[in-house]
C-alpha cells in the first residue's frame, strides 16, 4: 500500500513540477476555499480525535496542540493564500559563460517527493501541503494517531482542491495507517521519496534520524533557554520569560530552561516564580533555597517538556550560561536577557543554535514571524537548511550546460 501510494506521488511529482507559478498559486486558492468551505467536516473528523485523546488522559497542552476551531481553520485557510503571494523558489536561476563558451546555468528545481512523519498537530497537514505545492513538490504525508482522522478528512479536501485545477490529486497523499511499521518503512522508501522531514518530538526525530535510509531534514527538537544576564532589565526579563514559556508551552519554540546569574537571583527568581503561577518549577539546589520549588535533576535541563514544566539555575557566570546552553541545547532557539552590549555580543557569538535572540522571545522562531509565509518546520541541523525552512530549503538545483560542439 506504502509503496504504491509513493509511486503515485512521484508521478504526481513530474507533472507538479513542470507545471506554470499561475497553476499552483490556483491550486494553492483552491486548497484555501476549500479548507474554509469545508471546514464542518474536517472539524467533525477532529472532535473524533478529540474524544478519543481525552480518553486516552492526554495533556492539556497537547490537546491544544490537537484541536482545531473555526477559527484555527480560517488561520491555516489565510497561511495558505500567504504561500499564494510568495515568490516562485522555481523561478530562481543564474547564469554564467565560460571562456570556452559554454553556458552554465544553475537553476532551482524540486526535490520531487517529500514525506514528513509528524506527530499530534493536523496544521502540519496544510501546511506541508501548501509549501510542497508551491515548490513544486509531491508529498507523502504521516500523521500521529492522535490526529488520524483530522489529517484524513483534511488531506481528502486538499486532494480534491487540487484536483479542480488540473493537478493530479495524488500531489497531497496521506498514510492513513499510522503504526510503527508504516513510518519504519517510509523512512526506508528509497527511489520513491526524495526528502523525508520528521516534525515532534525528540524521539520521534531521533528515530528518524537513527533509521531513514533516505535524505532527512532534522527538525524540531526544542529545549531552549533563557539567561538573565547580571546586566538584564527586571521587568524586561519576567515579561519575556513569560511570553516564552507560557504562550504556548507545546511547541518546540517554547522556553524549557532559565539560567539567572548569581547576582540577581536571589530579586528576580521570585518574581520568577510570582509571574509563572501556573508554572512548576524544578530548581538546582541554589534555586531551592530562594523560592519554592522542586529539586531538577541533571536530566531535567536536558529535557523537551512541551508543558508548564520549567528547568531553573543559578549561574556564577555569562561563560557558565553559555557552556550550559551548549552542553544541554538542542541547536534551536536561545536567548539572552542583558543591558551589556558585550554580553550580547559573546552570547550570539558563542552560542550553537539556529536562533540567537537579545532581549526578545524565543517564540518568534518561526517562519511566519521570520517573514518567509509558512514553514515546513525548524531545521536544528547545519546542512542546507537551518533555523525556518520555507520554500527555498524545499528546493534542490541542477546545471543545464549549453554549448555549440565544444568538447573537453
């Protein structure tokens, strides 16, 4: 079945990728009506999902991640029509002449076929879609059981959108078996998937990562930090903190951790504490001794929690915060608190992550915020694509060689 599916892909693929800006921007608007047309089944797929999630005892904080609205849907219908009015990535070229007369041009093309394995977030399913369309890429899409029948019902109306246009259906495709099997074969689907891109958790990319034997983008995996630098405005700091940690505690572009430097721990942990009320806080033992909280282990401060779950310590240092951050981070989103110019400097300098931020939150790790439309997801690799990736890294090149009969 696996096999099958993917092979139609790739011969959605050719005909996608060939196709003009003007038919996939129609393709994209007719994927956005449809979302918002259809929006009352897509919905009566996610309550399913919903009930059975609840059942299941999932966190609060998942089930957000899980539930769409009227609302989230329009939000992901207007994501769409934003890809609509980026440029063409296939439209980019260059060109050169060699001495001999030999023409060189270096143009952007498709990777062909995409998979992504993801976990409890149906938006990934319209997003992924709209990116792969508009790049001119076929893609194969799996879902966490979690969200199976959201992902169905709303991978059914984008095949069917596309459709309409005169694109083959079978450029938007979803796996709608969701055991481990499947995503163990789809990671083995060489000479049929191009790229395979994992979006959740640190398991799920690290098995991806330990066992694809195509191509993957690693993605995702968020443990980011904030340090409050001696020199770090207070109100500025517990506003930030607060903003990254709790506006949405689910995604990887969240606050895990906070290091606070010595000198000012002991005036603004508890307002640390007073501001993140609904925050369990797990402090190294110098932490302990200044606010209510429970002892973190070492593992602690290595942790993902994607929930109101926040890994603090003292530092004695700037370098101290930075060989932490390094040691622990995930490569994806960092952030530092200060009034010192030089502190800033070290910090962006020093620090190993995709995203390096100065007195600003780390939620805006993000391609919609970043200016680039939707993303496929957060690169914490250093290889093509790092940070957002949007439609750009979701494209490969080739050279077309032009001559008149020069020989080597």
């Amino acid at each position: 079945m696996l096999t099958q599916l993917c092979k139609s892909a790739r011969k959605a693929s050719v005909l996608l990728g060939n196709s003009s800006t003007d038919l996939r921007n129609t393709a994209l608007q007719a994927m956005a009506n449809a979302l918002v047309e259809k929006q009352g089944e897509i919905i009566a797929a996610n309550n399913i999902d919903i009930e059975n999630a609840k059942a299941n005892g999932i966190s609060t904080a998942m089930l957000d991640r899980l539930t769409l609205t009227e609302a989230r849907i329009e939000a992901i219908a207007k994501s769409v029509e934003k890809v609509i009015a980026l440029p063409d990535p296939l439209a980019k070229s260059e060109s050169w002449v060699r001495p001999n007369g030999i023409k060189i041009t270096k143009k952007r093309v498709p990777f062909g076929v995409i998979a992504i394995i993801y976990e409890a977030r149906p938006n990934v399913t319209a997003d992924a879609a709209a990116l792969c369309l508009k790049s001119g890429n076929a893609v194969v899409l799996r879902g966490g059981k979690e969200a199976i029948n959201s992902n169905i019902a709303m991978a059914k109306v984008l095949g069917e959108a596309v459709e309409t246009v005169g694109l083959p259906k079978e450029c938007v495709q979803i796996v709608t078996d969701t055991s481990r099997e499947t995503a163990n074969q789809l990671m083995k689907m060489k000479g049929y998937v191009d790229l395979l891109i994992p979006r959740g958790g640190k398991s799920l990319i690290r098995s991806v990562v330990d066992n694809a034997t195509v191509p993957v983008i690693e993605t995702g995996a968020g443990n980011c930090h904030v340090y409050f630098d001696k020199y770090a405005d207070e109100d500025m700091a517990v506003s930030v903190l607060n903003n990254s940690k709790c506006s949405r505690p689910s995604v990887c572009n969240a606050t895990e951790s906070l290091l606070v430097h010595k000198d000012i721990a002991e005036k603004l942990l508890p307002k640390v504490k007073e501001s993140l009320a609904n925050v369990e806080i797990r402090g190294c033992e110098r932490v302990c001794k200044i606010i209510d909280a429970a002892l973190a282990t070492d593992e602690d401060f290595y942790t993902e929690y994607n929930d109101y779950i926040l890994a603090v310590k003292v530092v004695d240092s700037l370098e101290e915060a930075i060989d932490h951050i390094n040691t622990h981070g995930t490569g994806h989103s960092e952030c530092i608190i200060t009034g010192c110019d030089i502190a800033a400097e070290q910090f962006c300098n020093t620090i190993d992550a995709a995203a390096v931020y100065v007195n600003a939150s780390t939620r805006f790790t993000d391609g919609e915020e970043f200016g680039f439309g939707a993303e496929i997801g957060i690169s914490t690799q250093k290889m093509h694509a790092r940070g957002p990736m949007g439609l750009t890294e979701m494209t490969t090149y080739k050279y077309v060689v032009t001559g008149d009969g020069q020989v080597r």
